[in-house]
C-alpha cells in the first residue's frame, strides 16, 4: 500500500505554458475529472525540445463536482478550439495532445481544424459495457458515484498522489459519450500524422480502441505504441518517460529546418530580402 508521504508529496494541477523555441507549440489536454497534472510530463518533454506547451484546464475541472456535471462537451471543444487558434497565430506548426478524454477533444480537433500532428493516449471511443448502457438512466438514480481504488495507475506512488475528483459526475461521462460519438464519426476527416499510445493495463479505455483509431482515420503517418507496463493515466505511470520521448521524437521530426542566420548588413540590403 502506498506510503503517507507519497500521497502527501506536491503536485501542480494548474494550467500551464511552458516555453519553447518559439516556431512550434503543442496543446496538451488531459482527462475526465483530471487536471493539466496528468499531462504536464509530456509537455514538459516538448518543451525540453524546444516546443512550446501549453497545458489547459478544461471547463468544469478543478472545480466541485456539480460543476463538472452541468458541462456539456462542446464546451470542451470549443475551448481547446480557441486555444488552439490562438497558438496557430503565434507558432508555424502546431501539434494536438490528449490523454483520455482529452484525445478525444484532440481527435475532434484534428477532423476539424488543420493541425501539425497529433498524439493521443488511453482514448476511449465507447465506454467498456455494461457501462455505455447504463450511464444514461444511472446519472439520475446515483449522479456522482464514489471512485474505487483511486486512478487508473499502477505505480503505487503515482496513483496515491494522483490529483483527480473523488467521485464520478456520471451526467459528464454521458456529455463523454457524446464526444465518443463525435469523435467517431470524425475519424476519417483526420489526415494529420497522428501517434496512438495506449497502456496494455489499461482498465478504463479498452486497449483495442487503439487499433480502431489508427484503422479509421486518413493519416498517411501513423504509429501505435502499446506501454506493456502501464494502466490508463500512462503520463505519470511506470511507461510515462519512454510515451514522452516517443511523443517528442514524432512530432519534433516535422519541425522545419531552422532559418539560416543573417549579418545586420543583410537584413539592411533590400535585396536579400
């Protein structure tokens, strides 16, 4: 069982925007009753690569319960969109990252917005039954359900000071059904390279789901990577430092060549210009 002090070791589950060269910038999204937390690794590793990552908290996160529950999924979307747009008028490329829920708002994005690249990690394209069948009816007999066992990690000490809500809104897994829906039908739109990294241990997304990503989407460059030694939050699990060098290795290959330097005399020659 994991130890007090671990559970009681510090964590950032803030929002956050770390720098980079300045030509590339990478939007990292995270779960479903998550925080930036369980993202940051991987934007922490681009931004040792030179890309700028930025890190949201979704609309009704970090927040009670009952504000998560009256969220509706295009809040998502449309948030990530802006932020998105927004990094797309300061940087050449940029790069979508999700885990979870998060791929899944990374997905939509992806079908819809022109994006450099994409990674996503653990994302569920149906709930695993019986769950998908009953959520519907259950969200109004039990509407926030304790979480068991904490998050889906198997490192004992990551899991134990794992930030994440305690019980389940079940009306904003219903708002994730729709954005399965969305996600889905989106699929082929997506012609971005596109990473799909899924935990083998995974209890929470069905691993398969990977497959069925990779198999329906348009993208010319596609790669799975399968994490044999992690559960669903793979970021911060046993696999997370080989996820965040394979993600920085896939999206930094499409960086563009850096500009060759020029003296002040030829910035000040109209004919090199």
């Amino acid at each position: 069982m994991p130890s007090a002090e671990a559970a009681a070791l510090p964590v950032d589950a803030s929002a956050f925007d770390l720098p980079g060269a300045g030509r590339a910038a990478a939007l990292c999204l995270h779960g479903l009753t998550g925080t930036p937390y369980e993202v940051r690794p991987l934007g922490a590793a681009l931004s040792a690569a030179g890309v700028r990552a930025v890190g949201p908290v979704l609309p009704g996160h970090l927040d009670e319960p009952s504000v998560l529950a009256a969220v509706h999924h295009e809040q998502w979307i449309e948030h990530a969109r802006r932020l998105l747009r927004a990094l797309q008028a300061e940087h050449e490329m940029v790069f979508v990252v999700g885990l979870s829920m998060g791929g899944l708002v990374a997905l939509c994005l992806a079908a819809e917005e022109p994006v450099a690249g994409v990674v996503v990690v653990g994302t569920p394209l149906r709930l695993r039954p019986p769950l998908g069948v009953l959520v519907p009816w259950l969200r109004f007999l039990v509407p926030f359900p304790p979480k068991r066992g904490g998050s889906d990690i198997r490192e004992p000490r990551a899991r134990a000071r794992h930030p994440s809500l305690s019980v389940m809104p079940l009306a904003a897994v219903h708002q994730l059904q729709q954005l399965q829906r969305r996600a889905r039908s989106g699929l082929s739109g997506i012609s971005a390279p596109l990473l799909v990294a899924h935990g083998v241990h995974d209890r929470t997304a069905d691993p398969a789901d990977s497959r069925r990503i990779l198999a329906s989407v348009s993208s010319r460059e596609r790669e799975l990577l399968l994490l044999p030694d992690s559960a669903h939050v793979v970021p911060v699990d046993y696999d997370g430092p080989r996820l965040a060098e394979a993600t920085v290795r896939f999206l930094t290959r499409r960086l563009p060549a850096s500009r060759p330097e020029t003296t002040f005399a030829q910035r000040c020659d109209p004919e090199t210009r």
